[in-house]
C-alpha cells in the first residue's frame, strides 16, 4: 500500500500549528496608550471668527457627565446630548472601552472590533458617535448641509497614539452609500507623529483612501493640547476642511489654528453629516520572544510523536 507523503499527526498538528499561530498574534500585548479627550466643541450657524470667540456653540463636551454615552444639553433645544459606540469587539466590555475620568474621555483602540479599511488594510476600530440627527425630518440638533457647522476635538498631548495607532474624529454621512467618510486624526509613527486629513470611500467597484494633507505634529513649548477641526465654514457647499493647532491647560489657543490647503467633499447622497470621535489600531505583533517559544515547544511535541511512531 502507498503511504502517505505526511504523517496524520503531522498534518494535525500543522493545522494546529497555523491556529496557534493566528491565536498568539490576537492575544499578543496592545498598545497601552488610549485616545484622550479632554473637550469636544460643535458649532453651528456664523463663521469660523465666531466659532473662535465661543459664539454658535451648540455643545460644549468636557466629559464631566455621568456617563460616556450622555452630555450636555444642545444650546437652544433642551435637549440632552447622547452618544453610541460603533465596533465594540464582541465580547469586549464596553465600560471599559469608552469611559469619562477625571474630566477626560477615554477610548481604547485595543477592544475595537477587527476590520478593513476602504483600501483593505486591517486594523481595530472603536467610534464614538454624537448622536446629532437620530431623525432626519427633526434637525434641531443637526448638522445639515444646509447650514455652516464645525467641530472641534481637543486631544491630550500627554496621550498620542503609539506607532500603529491613531485618533482624531471624523465627519460620516454614509448612511446610505457609505461615501464621503472625512478624517482628522494624528497618526503615531516610528519616527514622529503626523497629522493627517483624508476622505475613505468604501463604494464599490473602487473603494480608496485620499489623502488630502499631513503636517507632522510640533507642539510649541507649554502646549496641553491637539486641536482638531473638522469645518463646514460655508452653507449650501460640499466643502469639508481640515483644521489643526495648540492649546495651553486652560483650554486656550497657542497661536492661529493651520487649514489644510486642501479640502474633501461631503454630502453625497446625504442632506447631514454626523460626528465621531475615533481610535484605531493595527492588529498587534507577536514580540520575537513568544515566537521562539513557540516554535521551540512545536519543535519538541513533533521530536517525541515522531519517536513514538
């Protein structure tokens, strides 16, 4: 009788082994470092020099709630803010992956679910979404196209994201056609952190990722803060442009905020737009180490099956 070329427990135990494998690098150590928020701004009506003296604030997050999902009232409407997480691993605790603290909000990048990115790179994914306009035809608290808006993020520089991670917000009005995602976010790198403005397209038959501007990040000396802002300065437009600057501990701006040269494009099929505040990851590597060990206890199990054959 021919015999086979492989031995069943070999065959077994490679199959073992590739399951091994994808186990270590899910359980290999994340990134400590978490997404943290010390305010969110929104605004809506008037322009951008009023949105810089506190005028047309329609809510003013500095997460000293209760909760991470509840905020406080939208200027105006009597009506509470809320929030809801998107892409919560499953079986993550969610009080753990979104939490307020001491006036900050907390998000962590490592109990976001898996996913692809609109150019198919994977990576995990946690967003906190403002729940601006549950119901369309009811616009009290919503940002449409129709009127000027912004939002303004502002990240602790004491917490920028590790090599691999980034955090920022980001402006969604894909709800139907999952066009025109806009991103602000910074960027962890091996050699710096960089500020990057981009629009995902996730529609088919070309799905892509346009990168519309970066700025590598360089606090001034005394900075507290990474400003972030996403603008629609002008009503009636499509125009969405990138922001970028510095506060001190008080909340104050260090110098005039940078816009992008560039700008993205929203509204495409959508009559609003949604904010999110956003925290990514890539899948994490295996240190060297637990790859040696193993591969030598493989090693091992292999050397003695064979001996017992």
């Amino acid at each position: 009788m021919p015999q086979s070329s492989r031995h069943p427990i070999s065959q077994i135990l490679g199959r073992l082994a590739l399951a091994a494998a994808v186990a270590l690098v899910a359980a290999a150590p994340a990134s400590a470092t978490v997404l943290t928020a010390n305010q969110l701004n929104v605004y809506r009506d008037g322009t951008s020099a009023d949105w810089l003296q506190g005028d047309f604030r329609l809510l003013s997050d500095s997460f000293t709630e209760d909760g991470p999902y509840v905020g406080p009232v939208f200027t105006g409407s009597g009506l509470s803010s809320s929030y809801t997480l998107q892409g919560l691993a499953v079986g993550a605790d969610p009080a753990l992956a979104v939490r307020e603290q001491g006036g900050t909000l907390l998000l962590d990048p490592n109990l976001g679910a898996l996913s692809a990115n609109a150019q198919g790179g994977l990576g995990r994914s946690l967003r906190l979404r403002l729940m601006t306009n549950t119901d369309p035809s009811q616009p009290t608290a919503g940002l449409p196209r129709s009127r000027s808006f912004a939002a303004a993020l502002r990240l602790s520089l004491t917490a920028m994201p590790d090599t691999g991670q980034s955090f920022g917000l980001r402006l969604s009005d894909g709800f139907s056609n999952n066009n025109d995602v806009i991103e602000l976010f910074v960027a962890g790198g091996a050699s710096g952190d960089t500020i990057v403005f981009r629009t995902q397209d996730f529609t088919p038959p070309n799905p892509g990722i346009t990168v519309h501007n970066t700025a590598p990040l360089a606090a001034p000396a005394g900075a507290d803060a990474l400003v972030l802002v996403l603008s629609h300065a002008a009503p009636d437009t499509d125009r969405i442009h990138g922001v970028y600057g510095y506060a001190d501990a008080s909340g104050a701006l260090m110098g005039d905020l940078t816009t992008f040269a560039s700008f993205a494009t929203a509204f495409d099929g959508e009559s609003f737009t949604r904010v999110e505040l956003r925290a990514t990851t890539t899948a994490p590597i295996p240190e060297p180490g637990s790859w040696a060990m193993f591969a030598a206890g493989l090693g091992l199990l292999l050397t003695r099956l064979r001996r017992r054959g």
